[in-house]
C-alpha cells in the first residue's frame, strides 16, 4: 500500500470524508460498548434518540452546540493562520468571569443594552487573555501552545479564587458560586420552557461571520496566507505579526462569547465547573470541521449530540456517560486518518 | 548499443500519474565505465525515472537489471531502495544528505553498519576510504565536521558515500548546479578517473556544455519519452536543445542601450547577515535606468544579503541607499508601492503560497490596492480577470484559475511571479535567480522577459549563479565575495573563468591577468 499526493480533492470527499470519520467512530466506540456487555444497537438506537429524538432533546443538542461552535471558531480561525491556540478554555473562563462582573448588577441598564455589554466584555476579556501569548510568539518566539494551555489552569485557579471570595455570593451557604446574573443582562431564551438561549443565534452569526471573513475579505486573505506559507507572505508585504496579533485577538474573543453565552445564557452564576471542557473540545469540533468556519457548525452539532445523546443513553441502559468522550476523542483520530485520504490517494500494490 | 557489459538495464519502463503520462515505454542501458548524460526539461520524467530505480516508486510496467559483482544482470525487486542500494546503485541528490555535526567519516559510514554490531569498525572503513580517495582524487578531510565543508566538498562526500557502499552505477542528479567553474572541472576529473575505473555514471543535467564536456553518449527525454539516445561526439548543441524542448531555441541577443538616470545607489552598505544569506560589508553599487547588472559569487558570500535588503526584508545597518532618487524605506510594501518589481530566489518558500490558487497568488502583492479591495473586501472577480489576461500574456499553463499554485510546474511558476512583477512596469528590478532550475523553454522565456523590461526602461540587478546567463544578458557584472562587491566591470572582456576566480576571491585585475595569459597560451 503507498500514498500518493492528490493533485485536487473533489468536494464530495471533503463532505464525505467527516461523515466517514463520524461513522467509523461509532463503529470502533462498538468493541468497548460491547465489553461493558452493552447491546451496542440498542445503545447508539439510544444514543441518537437522546441527543435528536424529541424537541427537548433537540434543544438540548443545541444548547449544548452553542458554546461548541463558538470555541471551534476559536480553534479553526486560530488554527488557519497556524496560531495553535489551545487556551479556549482559559479564555471561556475569562469571558464568563467578565459577564458576570458586568451582569450581577455592577451596572443595570435596559436589557436591549445590558445584553450586548455582556457579550463584548466577554469578548473582550477573551481577546485580552489570548493577547499575551500572541504577543510571547510574535515577539519572543514563546511556543503559544504551551503559555495558552498552561493559561487554562491559571485562569481556572483565578476563577475559583473569585468565587470563593470577591465574587462569592452572599446567599450561597458557603458555596462556591459567584452572584447571580441579573436578569437585564440574561441571555433571553430562544424557547419558552427549554434552556435554549440566544448564544445560539450568536454562534451562528459568529459562524457566517467569520466564514465571510476567511474567504472574502482581504483580512481573511492575509490570514490564509500567513497560515500556509508564512514566508511568501512576508515577502509580498503582509505583516505576519499583525496578521497573527489579529487573529489572536478574534480567537480569544471567540472563546470568550461561549462563556457569556454559559454563565448569561444557562447557568445564571458562575462556578469553577461551568465548561466541561468546551475549550478542548473546540479543538476537536475544528478539527472534524477542516477548519471550515460553517463545516464547525455541523461539526459542533455532531459532538453536542453525542454528549447530550450518550447521557441519556447512560441513563437507559446503564454504560457510563464517559463513552462520550470516547467517541469524540476516537473520531478525532478517524478524521486524521480522513483528512489523509484527502489530500493522499491510496494505491494497492 | 555499447560494446561494453552492461550493467544496468531499463526495459519499457512505464508511469502514469493519473491523467499524466511521466515515463512512457524507457529504454535505458548503460555499459560499465561509461558517462550517460540524461537530459532533459522539468517534466520530462527524469526524475520519475530515476525515482523508479531507486525504488521510490514502482513502474506501472516495464522491468529493471542490474549486474552483480559478478556482471550477470538479474532483476532489482521494484519498489524498495534498500535492495536499489544493495545491487550497487547509489544517487547524489541535488539537495544533500549530510548531517552537519558529525564527522565526514560518521557521514559516511552512517547507515552500512549492522545493528548487532557491538564495535564500529573506524579502521577499516578508514583504510577503504584512504584507498578510495586515493584511487578517484576525492581529496576531503575525514575528521572534520561535516557542517565545516563547502558546497564541493559536500559533494565529494556524498560521492565517497556512493563509492564506499560498493556502487557500481552512480546517478548524479544535478551536480553542478552549486559548483563554481572551477569545481565543476574538479567534479568532472573525479568523474572521468571513476568511470576510467569501470564506475556506470548517469549525468543528469540541463545545462548543454557540461553534457557536451562530460558525456559519452547523451539520452534526452520530452514528454516521458526517450527522443534521442546517441553519441555525444555525433551531436551538437543546437541539436541536443532542439530535441529537448521539440522546436528550435531563439538565440538571446542583447541590443546595447544607453543607460539612463541611476536608479539604486548603494553607498557604503551594510547589511546584517542570518544564517543562510550572509553578510555583506560596505557595499558600493550603482545600477541606472535602461541597465542589466548582474551580481555573481558562490552561494552565501553575500549576494542573499543585497537580495533582502533590496525585498525590503532587511533593513542596511549602515551605510546609505538611495532608490529613483530618493530616500530608501526597508519595508516590502513601500518598495512594491515605488516601483521596485521582486523576483525571490526560491519561488517555493517566497514566491508563491502553494496552497493558495492561482488567482490568489497573482494578487499575492496587489490585493491590498484598487480594483482588488473594496471596502476590506477582496473583489474576486477582479482578481480573477486580472489573472487570467496574466496568465494570457504570460503564457502561464499548467492549470486554471482555481488551481493550486504547488501544481505548477517551476517555469510556469516563475512566469506568473514574473507576470505579477512585471504588470506593475517596475522601475528597479530585482531577479534573484530568476532562471535556477527552469528548463530552456522556460528560462529564455524568462530572460526575454527581463531584456524587455530594460529596453521598457527598467534598471535590473541580476544575481545568478550561472555564469554563462549573466555573461549573455548583463551590461556590467560585480562578483561578491566574503560580503565584500567588487566594483562592477563591463560584461565585455569578462569570461566564465576570470568570474570563477573571482568568485574564489582573486582580485579582478588578476583574474583577468590570469586568464588573458591561459588565453594566449592556448594560443
């Protein structure tokens, strides 16, 4: 068997080739579905009805696609200039944190103007902290993915110190949990009596933005550019510290609306456990996407079914809930083998 | 074909890739002790050829022989280099295989040890290797680090590297392309003692007097087919050219102008050096409208140095630059937006984003200004009407708008970065090896283009490492060395051997002295 380098994928392949991936994952999740003597059938028949089959279950979905979309914009946008940033996360957190300094009533204004003030100082705060670093590689030549994901940590340290002290509510009992969001400045819901918020509507603006971005202004040209071959972008005239200082501050500001859209939207309150990761899985969502800004969307609505999907089915049948992961971290691996098959063309014999 | 055994034997030997038809039906033989030259354009399978019997890849059809030791041929198993290298064949690629931090001997030895081996055995391998050097004149140091060598003795290394392996046939892809004229003649002496010996070489090339000087008989390929296979004391130049690229090669000729107005003057310039351009010291160079300079000097001397400074990738560290006249920014923007027109040396990393479509890097440098942006907007439409009357007049093929640039062979490449330089009118151009690499097609076309723009009015700064271009087409030549310009001389009087002692760091009035008086010793 050799590889040979394909002169043009067919957009076909580029389509077919995560849904591949997607459904190769399912089918390797079987053999550890099958030793914890699951009937693996039943399960993903399980799996599927949890995460699409009711409309609470949908909302559900796509309450949870929401924050997953905005950090795989993250990722993907970072990612297309070769900017590795890997602090989603940190930068959700910082966004979060900054939504809730401004929404629990700091300042009361009329929600028309409560609710976009939350949304930009999240932004904001995410772009600040995605600053740094950029900053460290572009000058210094500081390897971004260490400082962003170290970052992480620190942020979720800092987080913790703020709601164990200045920012701890009152009435909590002793909880760690920051002051409620006051409701001018919640997030209104999209359905009555579901959880799903405009963070949604948000993600998806943020998706066709950026997409229109990448693949129509000169910005995204330059992004484009600088990503895939850095020197003849230099030597044309970009200014690739620009270029990347750019779209460090777009990456963090990314992340930083998933963590209003999580503490305004959903939670109400900020706590040390608001993300389950949708920083790194960003990263995952992105990579299933190919980086494609609108492909992040079904990318996002993929890896938001099968969390929300394998709860239930966990709860049906009785397999632990961390098959999820699995799932999502094995078709991570499926979508590398798919992205060779794109750009290679396998030959036998 | 030969009187001599055979030791290497191609049969038919067939490749597609896709639509493309890369080697179609080769016939290849070589006699022991004899000098092929193989020759031919980018793309004419060459490569593909000698990729397929160094098992790189495996022919659609055809078959392979090779002798032993004992001279019977028997077929090399397709598609694995290690029994390639087992059955005597050994390759100097273009690009070397040395690892600079350890020695010439570990360089060599690398790789033809057992791994069971509990002790290396230096002392023997020493005693082969003194015994080679002896046998070929390959004099190199074997203790010292192989990062310490120059370009030529890199090659001798790789050479030895061949040599001590027991090759019995020996491809050279390229090997002159990095050498000065004289190093050329050294490679050429080890050469004819090696095949003196009985060692097959294959001498991959385009450049015609070197397959003239060296060769016995000559192969040439177009298209993936053989199209002529003869003795190379029964052809000539012209001819060879002709078969090579199917139709006759117009002869350059460069019409004397009267310069105009000074264009760059560099006084006194320093530019500070990064690991792979080098430094230059106090540089005086003048280059006026209507002008062809070109600047010659082995790779690293300083010729990178000039090139980044005048891309505006390097600002001078001292000294002063005056560009039409005016102050110099080093910045690339400004400069484009001068008048400044920049051909990069490597058209691969600089020149073009490979991933990026055709249409998109013949805007690479323009998307910033009217009609490509509107209101932060790239117009598209623009861009591509613009790329396509480029790529009319430019005679740019090889695919679409929408292609990938990386598709591209390298001639066509290099005429859309010319396209997208030219388009401009530039006052002051700046071709940085504008021709390395490109077949005759393509590099005439490229030098027609560059003695159009100097007619148009354009001063040009030339750098190239081929001798005989910058004698064809530049009014004056200045040859770098160790950093230093010498003062430019008229290209008149100057010949390929005074600029290689030059290039060595002869003083110019000896260097003509020199080769004056070998001239009328000749005579």
């Amino acid at each position: 068997m050799r590889l040979e380098p394909r002169a043009h994928a067919p957009l076909w392949l580029q389509l077919a080739a995560p849904v591949g991936a997607a459904l190769a994952a399912l089918v390797i999740t079987a053999v550890p579905l099958s030793w914890a003597e699951a009937p693996v059938l039943t399960a993903y028949a399980m799996l599927a009805q949890g995460a699409l089959g009711s409309g609470f279950a949908l909302t559900e979905t796509l309450t949870k696609a929401a924050p997953l979309i905005l950090t795989g914009l993250a990722a993907a946008i970072a990612f297309r200039a070769r900017l590795w940033n890997i602090g989603a996360e940190g930068q959700l957190y910082a966004g979060a944190l900054a939504a809730v300094m401004i929404g629990s009533g700091t300042v009361v204004l009329s929600p028309w103007l409560m609710v976009p003030l939350v949304l930009v100082a999240g932004a904001l705060a995410g772009a600040l902290l995605m600053l740094g670093p950029t900053l460290l590689k572009v000058r210094l030549g500081v390897d971004e993915v260490v400082t962003t994901l170290l970052l992480n940590f620190i942020m979720l340290l800092f987080v913790q110190m703020m709601v164990e002290g200045p920012l701890q509510d009152p009435m909590s009992l002793g909880w760690p949990q920051s002051m409620p969001i006051i409701d001018e400045a919640a997030l209104p819901r999209l359905v009555e009596r579901t959880r799903l918020h405009i963070g949604l509507i948000v993600a998806l603006v943020a998706a066709l933005a950026i997409w229109l971005t990448v693949q129509r202004t000169t910005f995204g040209f330059e992004v484009r550019a600088v990503g895939a071959n850095p020197h003849a972008a230099r030597f044309a005239g970009m200014s690739t510290t620009g270029v990347m200082v750019r779209v460090g501050l777009l990456s963090g500001a990314l992340a930083g609306l998933a963590g209003v859209g999580e503490v305004a939207g959903l939670k109400g309150f900020l706590t040390q456990d608001l993300s389950p990761g949708y920083g790194y899985s960003g990263i995952v969502v992105a990579m299933l996407a190919q980086l494609n800004p609108l492909g992040v969307v079904l990318a996002a609505l993929f890896v938001a079914g099968v969390f929300v999907g394998a709860d239930s089915m966990s709860r049906a049948i009785g397999v632990s809930n961390t098959i999820a992961d699995l799932i999502v971290a094995i078709a991570l691996l499926t979508m590398l083998v798919a992205s060779l098959v794109i750009r290679y063309r396998v030959r036998f014999g | 074909m030969t009187a001599r055994p055979p030791v290497l034997c191609l049969a038919g030997i067939g490749k597609s890739f896709g639509d493309l038809v890369a080697n179609d039906a080769i016939d290849l033989s070589l006699g022991r002790g004899e000098i092929l030259a193989l020759l031919g354009e980018n793309g004419a399978g060459k490569t593909t050829l000698m990729n397929i019997l160094f098992g790189h890849y495996v022919a659609d059809e055809g078959s392979i022989e090779v002798a032993g030791p004992d001279g019977r041929l028997a077929p090399l198993p397709p598609g694995s280099p290690q029994a390639a290298l087992a059955a005597g064949i050994g390759m100097v690629h273009q690009h070397f295989t040395l690892a600079d931090n350890l020695s010439v001997l570990d360089n060599i030895v690398l790789g033809t040890e057992r791994w069971w081996q509990p002790f290396r055995r230096m002392g023997r391998a020493r005693q082969l290797l003194a015994g080679l050097i002896e046998r070929a004149g390959l004099a190199v140091d074997l203790d010292v680090p192989a990062g310490s060598l120059s370009v030529g003795e890199r090659q001798r290394v790789e050479i030895l590297k061949a040599l001590y392996r027991e090759a019995r046939i020996l491809i050279l892809d390229e090997p002159t392309a990095v050498l000065t004229p004289q190093e050329t003649d050294g490679l050429f002496a080890v050469l004819r003692r090696l095949a003196a010996d009985g060692l097959a070489i294959v001498f991959i090339s385009h450049k015609l007097a070197e397959v003239m000087a060296i060769s016995e008989r000559v192969m040439v390929l177009r298209a993936g087919r053989v199209v002529e296979d003869v003795a190379t004391a029964a052809t000539d130049r012209a001819a060879l050219a002709e078969a090579m690229v199917g139709r006759p090669i117009p002869a350059m000729s460069r019409e004397p102008l009267k310069p105009g107005d000074p264009a760059l003057v560099l006084d006194g310039v320093d530019v500070a050096g990064t690991d792979h351009r080098g430094t230059m010291h106090g540089v005086d160079l003048t280059v006026k409208a209507r002008e062809m300079v070109g600047i010659a000097g082995v790779a690293g001397n300083g010729q990178g140095a000039l090139a980044a400074l005048l891309s505006g990738l390097a600002p001078p560290a001292a000294g002063r630059v005056t560009l039409f006249g005016g102050p110099f920014r080093p910045d690339a923007v400004t400069l484009i937006d001068a008048g400044v027109g920049r051909i990069p040396e490597d058209r691969h990393r600089d020149g073009v984003v490979g991933d990026m479509t055709l249409w998109e890097n013949a805007v690479l440098e323009d998307y910033r200004r009217h009609p490509f942006r509107r209101a932060g907007l790239l117009d598209r439409a623009a861009a591509r009407a613009h790329t396509a009357r480029l790529m009319a007049e430019h005679d740019v093929r090889g695919g679409g708008l929408g292609t990938p640039a990386r598709l591209l062979s390298g001639g066509n490449m290099q005429k859309l970065i010319l396209g997208r330089v030219l388009d401009r009118e530039p006052g002051l151009i700046l071709a940085h090896q504008p021709t390395r690499g490109l077949d005759i097609g393509a590099a005439t076309a490229v030098q027609a283009r560059l003695l159009e723009a100097r007619g148009r009015g354009a001063a040009i700064v030339l750098i190239s490492e081929d001798l005989d271009e910058l004698l064809q087409l530049t009014d004056r030549i200045a040859v770098f060395y160790r950093g230093r310009l010498t003062p430019l001389l008229p290209t008149e009087g100057l010949s390929a051997r005074a600029l290689g002692l030059m290039m060595a760091g002869h003083a110019a009035d000896e260097a003509l002295a020199e080769t004056a008086e070998r001239r009328t010793d000749a005579a």
